[in-house]
C-alpha cells in the first residue's frame, strides 16, 4: 500500500494533509500545537541517543514509513525500521533542526525543512555532518502522537 507520494521533496505537497487523516462524522480531532509536534523531535533526538533500536522503533506508528537518509531501501514495517536503526544509532546520531515549518490536521501534522545529523566514527571519534531534507508525519495511534512517515534526504550540490 502506497500511503503518501511526494514529489522531489516539493513542500507544498509535503504540507498537504493526507486523505485518510480528514474527519469523519464520528472523529473527534485531538487538540494539539505545534509546539507540540516540535517537541516529539527531542523525544525522537533522545531514542537515537539511547542506542537502542526498539526505542526509536516504538515512537513510530505500526504501519509506518521509513524513508531514511543513508539507505535506499524504504522500510515499510517495525522489523524494517527497527533494521535500520540497528545500524545506524552505532555512530551516535544527534539531530539538529536547521529550519522548520509544522502544519496541523485532525489527528495528523507535518514537520518539514533541514536538518543536520552529526555522527562520529567509533573507532576514530571523527565527527561527521550530515546535511538533510526531512519530513516528519505524525499521527495518532493508541492515543500517542507517532511518526507515520519519516522521509529524509541529502541535500543536493549547490547549483548556484
């Protein structure tokens, strides 16, 4: 199942809230800010920092979508995602946003813009930059508000 397509990382199209998150009669929309939404990327932030893959895996929903910045391969369940960060949380990723703009739905929200994941060479303690374009969508899934889609990607050379 094909749940969100996206143009090459087109921002109004990344801001669109999906289909699927449109109120029925019988939804009742939660209450949320974006402050709020903005704070799960600190939840997000910490799960990475605790090395352990099944944290970051559970602040994801149970269908979500992985589209991460180091692997081509999308990652469409929790023994996928859970996969990647098994590998990945290794060179202890820390996240910072670089820039931001949060759109609210009923019982969804997007956070999209740049961020930045350093990462350091256990072997070396080297530091590495890792310059990204991100989207964050979330959901509500058992009364928590959970990533259902996480797309990130390099940023391309400058063209000019």
């Amino acid at each position: 199942m094909n749940k969100y397509v996206f143009g090459a990382c087109v921002v109004a199209s990344i801001m669109a809230v999906p289909a699927q998150a449109k109120p029925s009669t019988t939804q009742k929309c939660t209450a949320v800010q974006p402050t709020e939404i903005e704070s799960l990327f600190t939840d997000f932030n910490n799960a990475w920092a605790s090395k352990n893959p099944d944290m970051v895996t559970q602040l994801f929903t149970k269908d979500a979508v992985l589209l991460a910045t180091v692997s081509n391969k999308p990652r469409t369940d929790h023994a996928g995602i859970r996969d990647y960060f098994v590998g990945f949380l290794k060179p202890s990723p820390v996240g910072t946003i670089n820039s931001s703009a949060v759109k609210l739905g009923c019982n969804s929200a997007a956070r999209v813009g740049t961020w930045t994941v350093t990462v350091t060479d256990p072997s070396t303690g080297a530091k590495t930059d890792i310059k990204a374009r991100y989207s964050f969508l979330y959901r509500i899934e058992d009364g928590k508000w959970k990533i259902d889609h996480l797309h990130s990607s390099m940023m391309p050379e400058k063209t000019g």
